[in-house]
C-alpha cells in the first residue's frame, strides 16, 4: 500500500522568513496531494492541494510544487506570520474524493517573533 | 463546503465498556472514514465507512473492536469495544464528496480509566 514519508518532524522558522515541509510518496499510482493544517486541538483543515497533472500551485502565501518522477511534493510557506504556527500533514491519495488518504507523519512549525 | 458535525466531543470512560461516536454530514458525500490520532501524532486510517455494507478495515483494525455502521450517505457511527486503557486517544470522522476535499469532524477525545 502507499506510504507517506514526511520531514522535518519539527520545523522552527523567524516571522517573516520562509518555511518548506517535503514529502515523498510510494505508489506510482497516487495522483491527488492535499496538505492540511491542525491547530492544537482542532480539526484538520485543508489549506491546499495538487493534482497529478500540475506541477505547481500558488495561493497567496502558500505554494505546492509536485515532482512526479521524483514521487515528492513540497508544501512553501512564504512570509510567515504568528499564525502559521501548527501542525501541517501532507497525504496522498489515487483519487480525490473516491479513494482514502494516507497521511505523512506531520511537521511541527513554530514561528518565532 | 460539508459541515460535519461529531459527538461526544469528549468521554471518560471504563475500561471493557463501548463507547460509540456518531458523525452526522450536513450534504450527500460519497465517502466517510474513520480515523485515529493518538496524541502528537499522525492521522491513521481505521476503515471506510460503506453505506448499506461492511466497512472496509485496514490492517491492524478488525470489526469486532471497531464496529462501524452507515445506514445513509450522510450518517456513520463508529463503535469502541471492550476498551482498554491503549485505545485512549482521539478518533476523527471524515467525509468527501465526489471531486471535493476531505473534511473532517471535531473529533472525539477519549480516555480510558
């Protein structure tokens, strides 16, 4: 079955600097990448995700970047605030919304003023 | 977007009782799971949810300790079994819609005395 490995486990950054979480993923036939963010006693929350057939995807401050060949996908956290403090998940999955997600271990990210 | 609405939020309870959580979704969804998150750790994948049939486990997870039911596409109850102190941790419903993210519920914290 699939696997999901994620690094760092723990990742402390300045506000205002940037902050990269990678993933690598085992079967070939995984074509949908979301990551989630989970505040401390929250819900998991979605903040972005990539299908197979894009490389890249930008929303505001936050980017997803997809290597297929590879099998890694990388989650950029660009000027970083106060509030991007939490734990991000990165999963996998062969199809979005018809098949389960496998997730990565999670990262821890601090952002220190 | 899906609402997803879990309870109990929370329960203490004995060891070698049941406790079952129920997950009601505010629209049809194709898929529901069931996952577990013990504490600073990553989403694990109990089973899927299947409406009208068996739930579809994985490995690790068997329907005699975890019994799970979905009568409808938008209601699944999933059920803890002679609990024992290690199955302490907390337990998140999820559900998708076709071609949509994953949304997930609140979460039920449990603790077993």
């Amino acid at each position: 079955g699939e696997n999901v490995e994620q690094h760092p486990s723990t990742l402390s950054v300045q506000e205002g600097d940037s902050a990269v979480i990678k993933c690598t993923y085992s079967d070939s036939a995984s074509n949908y990448f979301p990551w989630y963010k989970q505040e401390l006693g929250k819900r998991p929350q979605l903040i972005i995700d990539i299908r197979s057939n894009v490389g890249e995807k930008k929303d505001q401050r936050i980017a997803v970047t997809l290597n297929k060949t590879a099998k890694h996908f990388s989650l950029h956290i660009t000027e970083t605030q106060p509030e991007d403090s939490a734990v991000y998940f990165c999963a996998a999955s062969k199809r979005q919304g018809a098949q389960k997600l496998v997730f990565g271990q999670g990262t821890r990210l601090t952002i220190n003023p | 977007s899906a609402v997803i609405s879990q309870k109990p939020s929370r329960d203490i309870c004995q060891r070698g009782t049941s406790l079952t959580i129920q997950c009601q979704v505010d629209s049809q969804v194709t898929m529901m799971f069931w996952y577990r998150q013990q504490p600073g750790q990553s989403l694990t994948l109990i089973a899927t949810a299947n409406q009208g049939s068996e739930a579809t486990y994985e490995s690790g997870f068997v329907i005699d300790k975890f019994p799970i039911s979905r009568p409808n596409l938008t209601f699944s109850t999933l059920t803890v079994s002679n609990m024992s102190p290690e199955d302490s941790s907390i337990y998140l419903c999820s559900a998708t819609g076709a071609n949509t993210e994953a949304f997930f519920g609140q979460g039920t914290r449990l603790t077993v005395v």
